[in-house]
C-alpha cells in the first residue's frame, strides 16, 4: 500500500483548527478517489513524557502507486489540497510512503 502522510505542528487555536480539519477538510479528503482508509491520529507526547513536535498526523491509505498517482491527480484531491493550504499550510510536513511487510 501506499500511504500519503501529513503530519502538523501545534496549531495556534487548536479547537479553531480541530472544528475545521473536523466538519471541513476530513469530509474533502474522504472524497478523494481511491482513497482506501483514512486513519488520524492526536500525538499526546513522547515516551519520555515530554511535548512532542507535532499535534496531529493523518494517513491517507491507497492500494498501490497507480491508485495514489491517480487520487493525487483528481479534483477532489485538489479541493482538499487547497483547503489544507488555507488552514494549514504553514504548519502542515507532507510525505508519501510504501507499508513494509
């Protein structure tokens, strides 16, 4: 599978942002062909009890890297990306990845 990660540093309003990525930006991203799971995760901190770097991290699941380049190149994939860039742009990291088995 291929999985296109962000992850997001602390926003400044965290309930501003949560409301948003909640009732806004998820319903986009769950338009996006192809899209096999969608997993969201909150980061609490590190192991050792400290704050961690991020607040958020979402994993967008696709079959393989046809299915990926195909969702990446849609107008739903494009909606949310400019949503993501309205409310997050400047605190969002974006990386594409394969699962290990």
């Amino acid at each position: 599978m291929v999985k296109f990660i962000a992850l997001y540093r602390q926003p400044a309003d965290t309930a501003l942002f949560d409301e948003h990525y909640t009732s806004v930006h998820t319903p986009l991203v769950e338009k996006v062909p192809g899209l096999k799971k969608l997993e969201v995760t909150r980061i609490s901190g590190t192991p050792m009890g400290k704050p961690a770097g991020y607040y958020l991290m979402a994993e967008m699941y696709f079959a393989d890297a046809d299915s990926f380049k195909t969702a990446m190149a849609s107008s739903e994939n494009r909606a949310a990306g400019k949503d993501l860039m309205s409310f997050a742009g400047d605190i969002v990291e974006m990386m594409v990845g394969e699962t290990v088995e």
